[in-house]
C-alpha cells in the first residue's frame, strides 16, 4: 500500500505519542530506583508467566507449545506486556511470529523512564517486512530515523529479532544478519541527544492502530482500518533471551540530564534475579525423599494408628447399631405381647358382660 510522506510521518508521530508513557520521569523529578536484571536469562513463554518478573498491562495472554500467545478478538481490544525489570545496556533477542491484518501493528520495544526507545514494528498488511525505530527522552520532531526491512513469512514463522545496545552504538540483527546499525554520534542522535541511553524495560504489544478515532496518517500507516469480521488476530512471542550488560541490584539517575554516565549502579543481587535462581515448587515425590528415616517411620507408625483407631471406631459403631437393633426388636416384641393380652382381657371383660345380662348363649372353645 502506497501513501504520502506526510502521511507516514504524521502516523509516526501519532505511534509514538501512543505508545511512550512514564509513571515519573527522572528528567523532571527524583523517582524510585529501577529494578535490575543483572543477569542473562532465557524463557520459553510456554508456560505461566511469573507475574513477579513480568506485568501484564492490557489484554491478556494465552500460552501453547509455540510460546505466549496475545490475541485481538474485538473492537477495543490491546494488549502489552511489560517486564518488571530494567537492562542498562544489553542484548534482547525475541523470536516473533507477527499478526496479519490491515490497521493492526506488533512491537517489541525497550522503553527508559525518561522515554528512551529502541523499537521493532510490524504492520499487519505486510508479512514481508519489519520497521526498526529510536527516540531520546520521547523526541518524535524528527521523522528519518525509521528503517525497513526485508523478511519472508513474518507472521506464520518464528524470525530472530535481536537488539545489541551498548554505549556506543545500537543495532538490529535479523536471523543472524545486522540488518542496521547507529551510532552514537550518528547524525539522527544529533550528537547522542536522542541516542537511547538509559535503562529500559522490555515490552511487547498487539494493538490496532487502524480504528476510525485514530489520526488519517496512523490510519494509513497501518495499512487501512482492521476489519473485525477476520479477527481473532494473534502475536506469538516464542523464546527470549534478554542479557543485562550490567550486574547489580538497581538502577537510579544520579541528575536530571538523562545520561548513561549519570546512572548510578547499586551493589547486589536484584530482586528479579533471586525469583529466577529461586528453585522451582518440589513435586510431593520429592518431598517425601527429602525426609529422613526416621521420619517415614513415624509417619508409617502415624498412618498405622489412625487406621487401626479408625477400624476400632467402625467396629464400636457395628457393635453399637447391633444392640440399638435388638433393643427395639424386644420392645417391638413387648408392645406386641402388651397388645395381645389387652385384647384378650378386653374379649373376656365383654363375655362377661353378654353373661352377666343374659345376652350370652354359648361360645364354642
């Protein structure tokens, strides 16, 4: 699909003012230190995401052999997921199965506080390609820094996008190959201004960027409006491979300049990495030989005396209902007896009465 530049660049400006957010931004005031990786670690996404290393913020997820699974069924409907810890400087490599469809756009992006950003885009109307952008501090007033590239069946096979990042310079590899690569001092950072350059969170997100409130251009950018009638629309993230190029426990900014020499690096393990060397649940198997020998015998002994109280308990209950059923058996007997003596006295009171009054001639024995 062909439109203006114009139109590309206002669709531009329009995604970034979307999708750039901050809770605080430490160019402005004094926030929270930001959670470190410190580490290097892989994921699968073929099983529940742990919601204490990630967050998911719209939407949510399915996961299947393939990996996570996030899916637009609907008008209205995003998703985003975001991780919980930050990587100053590092390597984010994401195997993505894009999703086709006019209007709709899938991203993996490194977001900073201060809106540093290094993004992968797809547009859902072109299986065939993937855009790389960056921002610094959420500088959008330019619009030559975006860059396309060629990649054969983006949305029914598994692709490895890979970021490298570091102080000096920041590219983007496909399958292997670096496909882009900016330098600090490169001419679009206008000097390293708007080179991405503090810590960042990694996201990813399914959003339709074609819907009729949106801006023309974003409209246009995107390929059309989404035709709900095709949807479900999925984005697959298979396996990640995220590396922290620093260790520590946390990131602060030491001023409100928003340069990678002003972030201060603190000592320790981070919280993010202890839930991953944390060892996973024990099955009850291994529970059970975790425990000593004296232990099973005590338990054995323990199951040996609950069954045989148990046992005794049913026994003292059978005996108990025996007795409770020949007691009313011999009452039953009794009132049966009372009854037919009552009916004989009440026989011999009347003949009495018939001979007494003459009435009474013969009864036959």
């Amino acid at each position: 699909m062909l439109f203006t530049r114009t139109a590309f660049l206002a669709a531009l400006a329009s995604y970034a003012y979307a999708q750039t957010s901050t809770d605080c931004n430490p160019l402005n005031t004094t926030c929270p230190a930001d959670p470190a990786l410190g580490t290097e670690h892989t994921w699968n996404f073929n099983t529940t995401l742990d919601d204490k290393v990630w967050d998911m913020q719209t939407g949510d997820y399915e996961y299947g052999d393939d990996g996570a699974e996030f899916t637009l069924s609907g008008e209205g409907t995003s998703t985003l997921l975001s991780s919980n810890f930050y990587i100053f400087f590092g390597v984010v490599e994401s195997h993505v199965k894009m999703a086709k469809g006019a209007g709709l756009v899938s991203s993996v992006v490194l977001e900073s506080d201060d809106l540093d950003e290094v993004d992968w885009e797809w547009v859902g109307y072109n299986t065939s390609e993937v855009q790389s952008n960056f921002f610094g501090k959420g500088n959008d007033s330019s619009f030559d820094r975006g860059g396309n590239h060629y990649v054969a069946n983006a949305d029914t096979e598994f692709h490895n996008y890979t970021t490298y990042w570091d102080e000096e310079k920041l590219q983007w590899w496909i399958d292997g190959d670096m496909v882009r690569e900016l330098k600090y001092d490169d001419k679009g950072t206008v000097g390293g201004t708007n080179y991405p350059q503090t810590p960042c969170r990694v996201k990813f997100s399914l959003w339709p960027a074609g819907t009729k409130k949106a801006a023309q251009g974003t409209i246009d950018w995107a390929g059309g409006l989404v035709d709900w009638d095709d949807a479900p629309f999925t984005m697959v993230l298979g396996k990640l491979r995220v590396k922290d190029f620093h260790s520590g426990k946390e990131y602060t900014y030491g001023d409100h300049s928003g340069s990678f020499d002003s972030i201060k690096v603190a000592d320790g393990n981070s919280t993010v990495l202890e839930e991953l060397n944390k060892p996973p649940p024990k099955s009850t198997a291994e529970k059970w030989n975790d425990l000593g020998q004296g232990a099973h015998i005590g338990i054995y002994c323990g199951a040996a005396a609950a069954c045989a109280i148990a046992i005794a308990g049913f026994l003292v209950f059978c005996l108990r209902q025996r007795r409770k059923g020949r007691l009313e058996h011999a009452l039953d007997n009794n009132q049966y007896a009372e009854n037919r003596n009552e009916m004989q006295n009440f026989q011999n009171d009347w003949k009495a009465s018939e001979f007494k009054n003459g009435g009474y001639k013969q009864v036959n024995n």
